[in-house]
C-alpha cells in the first residue's frame, strides 16, 4: 500500500493514488477513487460515486455523496456540506443522483452549502458560509445566500481614471493583451455636455454593429464569451458596471462609470460584464455582424485555444490595438 490511512480511519477502496493521507475517524466506501498526495482530513465520509483528483484538500467535517466529482487542486474547506438529492425523501433515493462537480484549482470556504448539480468552475472560489445555488463561472469569487459574484481571482484592481478634460483621447495600457482603456473628451458647455468618439481612430476598426444592454439585475453577469474575429468598444452611457477581460494568462478589472472612459477589447479576449447599477447603459459596438460561430463560450476551450495565440484584425483598413489617438 503505497498511501497512509491513520490506524482510525477507515478505507474500504483500493483506488486510492500515492502519497495520499487519510486521517482518523474517516470513512471511505469501497466504490470512491481517491487520487494521488490527496489530504483527507478527520471525520470525512466518502459514498461510492464520488471521484477525487490529485492533490484534493477534503478538511474536517466535510462528506461526498455519490455524484460528487473534485478535480485536481481543489480545496475543501471544513463543514462545507454538498447535496444530491434536491427533493429529498426518506427512503426514496432518486433513480439517479444529480452530479456535483468541482473543476480544477477551485476552493471551498468552511460551513459553504453546495446544492445539487453545481459545477463550480476552475479556479473559482465560494465564501465562507456562502449558499451556492447555481453553476459558478471560473476564476469567480462568490459569497453570501444565494452566493453571488464578488470578484475574480487575480483580477488587478481597477485601472484609475482621470477625468479628462476637452482634449484628444489618450490611451491608457492595460495588463490583458491588447486591451486598452480610453479616456474620451468631455466638452463642458452652459448648453449640455457631450462625449464622442471616432471609429477607425479613436475606436480602432469600422463599426458594423452595436447593441445596448440595460435591465441587469445587480447580481447577474453578462458575457462569458470571446470572440475569434469580432473587436469590441464598450461605454458605459449611464450608472455603471465591471468588465473583467481574461487573455488566459492575464486577467485585469476596469470600472466603467462614466461616458467618457471606452473599452477596447480585441479579439481572443474573454469578457465578463458585472456588478451592474439598477440604471446601467452599456453601448458596445463591434467590428462584425453577429455570427454565432465567432463566440467561444467554454472557458477551458478559450483557454486552449488562446496560449500562443496574437489578436488579429477585424479585416482591412482595421487599425491594431495600439493604435495612437488622433493627432
């Protein structure tokens, strides 16, 4: 037996990977794979369908009833507490158990409640107490009941902006590939201000579609997707809310509350719009008609797809995306 189970523990399957650890007062039935240098703390209880990668972290207090799948580097807090049955009875077991999965890198705060057929996406991290009620994006930080979405994991903060002045545009650099913060000019006059901005200068391609987002509840996120062609100019015309865009190595959050800053975000950029005011706005244009097979909408596949991948220009007369404001 190349694992370690503490002489008051007990573990009744033999698929269990190398170097793993199960401590006193555990229990593990004989149908659970345990991977390899897992750590499954005191007063754990495994079921039979449950699978569980390498390198799992399972804390005290913690069970895994059937349907539970942990990928690799997932950390489970203790107490946290998972669900199979969403209609439990007693001594009606559903014909089948609907399936918990949590993805690669994803940590559990201690007492969070994980209800029935939740995936908790890569890297995502849910809040101590937090009541998970749905499917949780990756990289996402939730808390709260129902649990929300608070942040990102690894988004820097937001980038600062100056309020400008009636001038030409400048462009602020950011840390996600080729994604640049405008300052647009704010002409201050007794008869109404007003803000522009210019395609193929200010905004860097030939506009061909626009849309407008409004009515977003607080709590809901919108994009979720990239783009393989499709460049975009986000401006927030009123209230506010977060973009976060995600290059795959990098990831950084811009706060758009005014008129006057416009996001520039290339193509193989994931989006991620969020935090919405009750009167937010958002104007987005794009450089192509809509086309469904422009949009890659799983985050792993984004992912795959983009490592060594260079933003590419909308089309001809498209300027790149470091293109200088107007002189």
């Amino acid at each position: 037996m190349n694992y370690f189970v503490h002489p008051n523990g007990l573990c009744e399957t033999t698929h269990v990977g190398e170097g793993t650890r199960i401590w006193a007062f555990t229990h593990v039935l004989p149908g659970a794979h345990l991977g390899a240098n897992c750590n499954v703390c005191d007063h754990v209880f495994i079921e039979n369908a449950v699978v569980v990668g390498d390198r799992v972290t399972i804390k005290s207090g913690v069970q895994l009833w059937d349907g539970v799948t942990l990928e690799d580097d997932v950390f489970v807090g203790p107490n946290a507490t998972f669900c199979n049955d969403p209609f439990p009875r007693s001594r009606k077991p559903p014909a089948v158990f609907s399936k918990t999965r949590v993805c690669l890198g994803a940590s559990i705060g201690a007492n969070a409640t994980i209800l029935p057929g939740i995936s908790i996406g890569r890297n995502a991290m849910v809040g101590a107490g937090a009541v998970v009620t749905r499917d949780v994006p990756p990289n996402a930080i939730v808390w709260g009941n129902p649990a929300h979405v608070t942040g990102y994991v690894d988004s820097s903060s937001p980038a600062a902006v100056r309020a400008p002045a009636a001038r030409r545009p400048e462009l602020i650099s950011s840390q996600v590939r080729g994604v640049i913060l405008h300052e647009l000019p704010l002409i201050d006059d007794m008869r109404g201000n007003l803000s522009f901005a210019e395609f193929e200068r200010t905004v860097p391609f030939p506009c061909r579609r626009y849309f407008v987002i409004i009515d977003v509840a607080s709590q809901e996120i919108r994009g979720e997707h990239a783009h393989r062609t499709c460049h975009q100019f986000l401006v927030c015309l009123q209230g506010s809310c977060s973009v976060v865009a995600d290059d795959g190595i990098r990831r950084q959050e811009f706060v758009l509350d005014t008129l006057t800053k416009g996001l520039y975000l290339p193509p193989m950029v994931w989006g991620i719009q969020y935090k919405y005011t009750a009167d937010a706005i958002l104007l987005v244009f794009a450089s192509h008609y809509y086309d469904p097979n422009d949009y890659i909408r799983e985050y792993d596949a984004f992912v795959a797809e983009a490592r060594g991948v260079q933003p590419r220009n909308a089309g001809p007369g498209i300027a790149p995306a470091t293109a200088q404001a107007p002189r």
